[in-house]
C-alpha cells in the first residue's frame, strides 16, 4: 500500500516563493500552510492551490513549524521552508520511497542553496543535507530561537536527490536576513551560557573566530570556487558571526 504524504509549510508575506513551493509539492495528498498574518496574497495563493490555510500568531521557527506538522494527517510529513523547491528528481524518489516499506522512519535530503542567483557548490554549502521527511510522530523539531531543526527518535536514512533553496535573491534581502538571524543566535548563546564579557573572550569572538570562519570556509573548503557570489557569501557570513558575539556581549554586560 501506498503510503499518504502531507506538506508542511509556514509562512508570512511569501507571495513571491509560494507559488514556486506549492506547484513542486502538487502531487502530494495534503498541503498545511501556517500563516502568520500575511499582508500580501500568500494566503490567497496557498488556497487556490489547494492547500489547508491556517491563520496563526508567530511562536517562534520551531514551534510554528510544529505547529503545521500537528495539523498534518498523513502517514509521513515532509517539511518545507517557503522559499524551497522539491525538484521532480527528488518527488519522483520519495513517490517510490512511500509506495514501498520505507526502512527508516526519516530522511535527510541534500540542499542546493542560491545565493544572487547561483548554485553555492562549494565552501560547506553542498550538500547541506537537513532532515524533512518523516513518518508523522516520529520527529519534531527542537525549541530553539534560530537554526532549528528537526529531531527524530527513531532510525534516519538519506536521499538522493536535490531539495533547491532559493535562498537569498538579492543583497538587500541578504543582509537583512543576517541581521535579524544573529540577534535570535546572540539570544541563544546568552541563554545557553556561552558568551562571556571577558576582553579575551571578545576578542576572540568578534574578531578571530569571524576571520578564522573566513578562512576556513572560503579557502580550505574551496568557498573561492563560486566565484564572486561566493565570496560576498563567506565574506557576510563571517560578518553574522561577528554580529551574533557582539550583540551576545551586549546582552551579556
């Protein structure tokens, strides 16, 4: 027997990457989209294609997309950020995957991340493999402010096939992004304990371990290969990082 598949999805003001997520996931039973209040016509859009539209307060990554996993029915889930793309090698895969006795009760999928519109192949960003198909109640994703992800207490295996993230189309999008991601990060470091106002901890963390991240990602692990995208990518990465300590020792002092 078949198994059935949901597609959990959570959003606010998506209505230029909606679309995109929603036609590669079409062929699954059920869509879930968690809305938190957009303004634009992402919930419009999520309905006329046919997915359950649920219009939410903001929780937090982790638990809004908890959230939307609790309103899927289907024997497995899999989940998806707004701006990612399931790739009809990687449907055509999980298809056979479901139509069969899946071994593991999870699957991590390989991520090809856009950064200005070109395919990051190199500097740790490929293959990016993250865990999104799950039986349903077998994983959730842990409570945290940023970089959640999901964990699952039973045996994981991997896919073949590509998952796209149409990540960061533009600069402007990009910075911003970095902006806010490193006050939630410098938030967890804070909560975690992990950030001292020492001088040399500072020191460290703002200065060194930005430079060092460089270093590491751009050189060692061939980030130089992507061309221009790839360096403004290794070279505001770095710059998150120094961010994230910096408003850690702010929140620490």
């Amino acid at each position: 027997m078949r198994h059935s598949l949901s597609v959990a999805i959570i959003t606010h003001n998506e209505e230029a990457n909606l679309p995109r997520t929603l036609a590669s996931v079409r062929w699954a039973d059920q869509i879930v989209v968690v809305d938190t209040h957009s303004t634009d016509k992402t919930a419009v859009l999520a309905q006329a294609a046919g997915a359950q539209v649920f219009s939410e307060d903001w929780k937090g990554f982790a638990a809004q997309k908890n959230s939307a996993i609790a309103h899927c029915s289907s024997d497995w889930v899999l989940s998806l950020d707004s701006d990612e793309e399931v790739t009809p090698e990687l449907a055509a895969e999980i298809q056979a995957l479901l139509s069969s006795a899946p071994a593991a009760d999870a699957y991590a999928v390989p991520r090809r991340n856009f950064f200005l519109g070109r395919v990051l192949r190199h500097g740790g960003f490929y293959p990016d493999r993250k865990l999104r198909l799950f039986r349903r109640g077998r994983a959730r994703f842990a409570e945290r402010a940023v970089h959640e992800t999901l964990a699952c207490n039973g045996p994981a295996g991997q896919l073949k096939n590509d998952l796209l993230h149409h990540a960061y189309p533009t600069l402007t999008g990009y910075i911003e992004h970095m902006n806010r991601y490193s006050t939630l990060g410098a938030q967890v470091l804070v909560a975690e304990g992990r950030c001292s106002s020492s001088s040399t901890a500072f020191v460290w963390n703002v200065l060194m371990a930005p430079y060092i991240n460089f270093l590491y990602n751009y050189v060692l692990r061939l980030g130089f290969l992507d061309g221009r995208e790839g360096l403004l990518m290794h070279l505001y990465h770095a710059v998150y990082v120094s961010w994230k300590y910096a408003k850690a020792w702010r929140r620490s002092i």
